[in-house]
C-alpha cells in the first residue's frame, strides 16, 4: 500500500486555497463585491467548485459581450435587435422547411389493380 505524503498532500491543498481566494478576489472584482461575506469568502477551499462555476459563466459572458465593446447603447440595442431577427428568420426557416417535409404528401408507386371477377352471366349474377 502507497503511503501518503502529507507533506505533499498539504501544499496541494495550500494551493488550491491560494486558487480559490484568488478566484474569489476576481469573481468580486467583477460584480462589485456581491460575494464579499459569504460563505464563498469564509471556506474558500471547500467552495471552489462554486466559484470555479462562477467565473467559468462570468467569462462566458464577458466573452458574448466583446462584440459590443465601443458601441454606443442604442448601437448595442440595433445590433441585439438585428441579431434577434436574424435567430428568428433562421429558426422560421428550419421550421419552414420541417413542415414542407411533414406536410409532403407521400407518393406511393402505381400498382396494377387487382383483377376484378365479373358476375357470370349463367350464374344469376352471383360469384
């Protein structure tokens, strides 16, 4: 059986408590302290999964954001607008064309009809 160096094991968990303060000094940073006090700020270690989900979505944002960046509000405005138009047309679009696939009447090939027994004439008309 491996032995445990705890040593080890220690400045590992050192580290990640440096990680997750660190993590936690930019999460407030970025949303004016709104986690000052919590219990983020009060167990760091034990929440980094937490704040490591925070700032993964923060960037996310951050990242969609870019696009805006030296726009003026109202330009903001028309281009979320444009670009709200142009999600619309497209799922239309997919929609349009899912319809025309289920409302296509399927054609089946001509089959020959089945030969039809007349009445014979002898018979008084029945089969």
């Amino acid at each position: 059986m491996a032995t445990l160096d705890t040593k080890k094991i220690g400045a590992v968990l050192k580290q990640l408590e440096n990680a997750a303060k660190a993590g936690l000094k930019a999460l407030n940073d970025a949303t004016d302290g709104s986690y000052a006090g919590s219990p983020f700020e009060k167990h760091p270690l034990e929440s980094i999964g937490g704040i490591s989900l925070l700032l993964q979505q923060l960037y996310g944002q951050a990242q969609k954001d870019i696009i805006y960046e030296g726009l003026t509000e109202e330009q903001i405005a028309d281009r979320k607008a444009a670009d709200r138009a142009a999600e619309l047309a497209a799922l239309q679009a997919t929609v349009q064309g899912q319809l025309v696939e289920i409302l296509t009447p399927v054609v089946f090939a001509e089959e020959e009809p089945e030969p039809v027994d007349e009445p014979d004439a002898n018979s008084g008309g029945t089969l």
